[in-house]
C-alpha cells in the first residue's frame, strides 16, 4: 500500500500552528504535561538513565572532594605542613576522571537510545493520528518536530536533571562543610548556592518560556520556507518568481535570527547574575578568612573551603542557561506530544480474533457523519453507500468533494464521528490494522517512489516477495519490459521521488508495487494525475487487465472513456448521486 496525500485532505488539515496557551500559567501546565509524557516514554530506558544519573552523582561527589584536597594540598604547602598526600589526590583525581568519562559515556549512550525511542513514538503517533502519517503535513513541519526539536530534549536529561541532581547533592555537602566552620558563612553561602543553583534557573525558565516557543516556531518556518524553495525550484524559475520567494525565505531567517539574538542576551544577562553569585560566595570565603565581618578562620582551612565553594558553584553554572533553554524544551515537548493529542483516536470496538475475520469484502458506508476538524464544516452527514465486492466503481467530484474521506474512512486513516464502515459485514474498526491493510491496497495521485533501487521499493508492502513475484507484478503493470532493458534491472536506482524515470513509468512501479500486495480491494485515488491523455488512457488499459476480480475503487475528477466500472457515483453536498456520462 502505498502513501501519499489526497488533495482534498491537505485542505483540511494545514500545518499545524503554535498552539501554545497564550495564559503563562496555562503555558507553564502545558510545558510541565509535556515533559512528563516525554519522560514516560523514555520510561524502557529508564535503568540506563538511572544509572548515568548514579555514576554523575558519584562524579560530582569526587569532583569536590579533590577541589577541597587540593586546596588544603596548596595552603598546607606553603606553611610547609602535609595535609594532604599526593597519593591521595591522584587517586581522587583518576576518580574523578574515571567516573566523569562513564557518566558521559552512559548518560549519552542512554541519553541517545531514548531519542531514538521518542522519534519511533513521534512517528508512531503520526501514523495512528487522523492522517495516519500518509503525507497529510507539511514536510518542513513534521521535519523540524521530528529532528530539532527533538534533539532539544535531549538538554531535559543531559543539561537539567543530571545538573539538577548534582546540585541537590551538592548543596547540603556544601552547607555542612562549611557551617561546621562558621555558622552564619555557611549561611550565606547556602543562600547564594541556593540563588545560583535553583532559584535563576527557574527565573529564567520563566523568561524564557513564550520566547522558547516563539523559537521553535520561527525555526519551523523556516525549515517549511526552505523545503518550498528547493522543492519548487523549477516553479519559481519558470514565473520568475526568485526574488520574491527568496525575499520570504530571508524575511523567516530574519525572525529566526531576532529570536536567538533576543534569548542570548536573557542568557547573557541571567549567566552574568549567576557569576556574580560565585565572586559574591569567594568574596565573602576571603572575608571570613581575614576576619573581616566573620569570625576568622583558620587559612587552611579557609583556602580548602574556597576551592570547594569555587567546584560546587562551578558545577551548577550550567543551570541557568539550561534554565533559559527550558522554555525551548518545554515548547519543542509540547509540539512533539500535539501530534499524539491533536487528533486521538477513538474508543473502539475490541479487534475480531483472527477466526471471524470476514472471507467476503463487499463495503458499506452506513450513516456516516464525519468532519475534520470542529470548526469546518461536515464532509459528510447521514452518508450511506454499498459497494459489492468485485465490482469496479468510480467516485467522482471535485477538489473538497470528499473522495478521498473516504478513502481514508475506509483506510482507517480516520474514523467517522458518526455511524460505521462495514467490511463483509463488519465495522473496520473492530479489525486490526495489520489485517485490514494486507486486504486494501491503496493507489494515490503523488505515489511516493523513494530514493532506493526498483526491487526495494517494490519490496515495500511484500518483503517477502520472490524474484518472480517482482517480475510478474511488473510485467502486469506494463512496465517490465523497460526496466529488463536497463544494465542494473531491479537493482535500478530511482533517485529521489523517482526522477530517473518518467511521470507514466513511475506511476506504473507504483502500480507493480500495489499490485504486489494482492490485495482483494485497491483503492485508486486520482492515480493517473499528471500524466498525458495517451499515457493516462494506456493506464487504465492495463489497470483494467490486472484488475480482474478484485474491488475497485477508483477515486477520480473525471473519466477518460477507457474504464471498465459496474457503477459511477458524484459526490455532492455529502451525498452519493448516480452518475452517467450523460448527466
């Protein structure tokens, strides 16, 4: 079965817009929901993160212990004493070492695997969705989701939660360390952690939220205006249309650049206060070393609880840019989870056993009411239509008709709000998937041929097909002969979406690879667009000769005269009328 976009859905169902609540607390929810269903799908790989969490613990608690080594090491030296041993601070120092290089390398290798697993559920969810994944978006949307603003999240665990713990870790070791040396130090010290560490970070979480959205949208814009440009390249040249696209194209990146210019100068402002809470904390640390407003401390002391003051402010710097970025992540989770709530799915029928799976395949539209979206209008209501199994029909009408709704109806791309589809008797939505695709092989007007050899995307539907089986379905197609004729035969390259071939002998491919499914019922939407009078007509001969005994349905503007069909109906107003060349 092939995938691609009927014409009259795209109209329907635009590129998604930013959706994000215009409330700030609305949008704090929102942010907060999202992320929590991100975590939960990296819920597999939940023992991994786990453990990387556990060894940059570790790491962070030997990273202070050889600061504080170290600076005891450096003042005991020059008052000629040996409070530290470099036996001891060597192997503090491989520790350290060996456990920042396992946490990196196990925090990221965790980190990576549930990437991946969040791009199989971003996809997933895109093909179980009232599009079902077959081309129903906008390229450079679903480009900018599945790639940037994934790899965003992955700043949730590797630039927030890892830092996060250690902070957590951090301030209580600091806190007691240097409370049991002077209590009000240490109290200010916790303060300025505490301001470093937690309190900037969520500041700046908060600054940051509506600008991180207004990021992620100005950076899909811009991936939509490209993939416009290159794809539409002869367009443009051909109406002289250069300048004026390219105009667009700058004027995106124009709004791409004010955003980043704009969330580097709140990064730039919130890492300066961040700094400015570390030299505030080593200031005070030397105060109280020279007894001025403190009770003194000893100099050893005081100069190992300087470097530890310095590691533990040091390894929490991080933060307040991760907490400028959070608005991003919290923006790019709400997009990614929108494709799994912008259209659930419904409350179904428990799936047949495989024993009561129908044996015959007439369809029944019965009482169908359907729209796409609440807003627009109804597509259908009180639909009814019975097509006989066998039988070749057409459905005809134009653009915004719903020829292709029911395609998807029947394709289970999506479900009516009202009534049933029945297959032998059967509502589709009590039938798996798997079984329901294997039996309806669907043929659409832009017919995705990818950048792959012939077999391989003729392997597509039937990987398990022989080499005859290939060579019969081509041949049926009509288009063997010509690909026997080429030096690398099957193992042809297409090129991308087919362009080493022509219009008619890349329709034809699509057609071998539909008709390599035996499917019992084919589902032809507009599948002769783009090709000439003569190429479209030797088509449908050849669709009429391999099509014998299996339902047809074919989904058209008009007819060519060639066809063979039992029945012909216009849809108009949400309706089924009989149709005949001469009405």
């Amino acid at each position: 079965m092939t995938a691609s976009a009927p014409r009259d859905l795209t109209a329907r169902n635009p590129a998604p817009r930013d959706t994000a609540p215009r409330d700030s607390a609305a949008r704090e929810r929102a942010d907060r929901d999202a992320l929590i269903r991100i975590v939960e799908v990296w819920r597999p790989h939940a023992a991994r993160l786990i453990v990387g969490l556990l060894l940059s613990l570790l790491a962070v608690l030997a990273g202070l212990a050889l600061m504080s080594s170290a600076g005891l090491r450096f003042a005991g030296a020059a008052l000629g004493m040996v409070l530290v041993t470099t036996t001891a601070l060597r192997v503090l120092g491989l520790s350290r070492i060996g456990l920042r290089y396992a946490e990196r390398l196990y925090a990221h290798d965790a980190m990576f695997r549930a990437l991946a697993t969040l791009r199989v559920w971003f996809f997933r969810s895109l093909a179980k969705g009232a599009a079902a994944g077959l081309g129903f978006r906008r390229a450079g949307d679903l480009l900018s989701r599945l790639v940037s603003d994934v790899e965003t999240l992955d700043g949730l665990y590797l630039r927030l939660l890892l830092p996060l713990a250690g902070a957590c870790l951090t301030f209580p070791v600091l806190m007691i360390v240097v409370m049991n040396v002077n209590g009000l130090l240490g109290v200010l010290i916790g303060i300025l952690f505490a301001a470093s560490a937690l309190i900037l970070p969520l500041a700046a979480a908060r600054l940051s939220r509506k600008e991180g959205g207004g990021l992620n949208h100005a950076q899909a814009s811009l991936r939509v205006d490209v993939l416009d440009l290159v794809s539409g390249m002869r367009e443009i040249r051909a109406f002289g249309a250069g300048s004026r696209v390219l105009d667009h194209v700058n004027a995106a990146n124009g709004r791409l650049l004010a955003r980043q210019a704009q969330l580097s100068r709140r990064m730039a402002f919130v890492g300066a206060l961040s700094q400015l809470c570390t030299q505030t904390a080593l200031l005070l640390m030397l105060a109280a070393i020279a007894g001025v407003g403190f009770d003194r401390i000893p100099a050893v002391q005081g100069v190992g609880l300087m470097f530890l003051t310095l590691a533990a402010f040091e390894g929490v710097s991080g933060l307040t840019r991760a907490g400028m970025l959070a608005g991003n992540m919290g923006a790019a989770a709400r997009r990614i989870v929108a494709i799994a709530d912008e259209h659930p799915q419904p409350s179904l029928p428990v799936p047949s056993p495989a024993n009561v799976m129908p044996t015959v395949f007439d369809i029944h539209f019965e009482h169908v009411g359907f729209r796409w979206r609440p807003d627009r209008p109804a597509v259908f209501e009180d639909f009814s239509l019975d097509i006989a199994a066998g039988s070749r029909i057409a459905l005809l009408g134009p653009s915004g008709a719903g020829k292709s709704t029911l395609a998807a109806l029947l394709l289970k791309a999506t479900f009516p709000q009202s009534g049933r589809v029945l297959l032998g008797g059967q509502d589709i939505a009590s039938l798996p998937d798997t079984w329901l695709r294997r039996h309806i092989a669907w043929l659409s007007q832009a017919t995705h041929l990818f950048d792959d050899t012939i077999r391989n995307n003729l392997l597509l539907g039937a990987p398990e097909a022989s080499e005859e089986a290939l060579w019969k379905a081509l041949d049926e197609a009509a288009i063997g002969d010509f690909i026997r004729k080429l030096p690398e035969g099957l193992d042809t390259w297409l090129g991308e979406a087919g362009v080493k071939v022509s219009g008619g002998q890349g329709r034809r491919i699509a057609l071998a690879r539909t008709l390599l499914s035996d499917a019992p019922i084919l589902v032809l939407d507009e599948p002769a667009t783009g090709l000439d009078a003569q190429t479209e007509q030797d088509f449908f001969l050849t669709l009429n000769r391999v099509a014998q005994g299996r339902t047809v349905i074919l989904i058209a503007h008009r007819l060519t005269g060639v066809e063979q069909l039992d029945h012909a109906w216009r849809l108009s107003g949400g309706h089924a009328v009989p149709f005949s060349a001469q009405g």
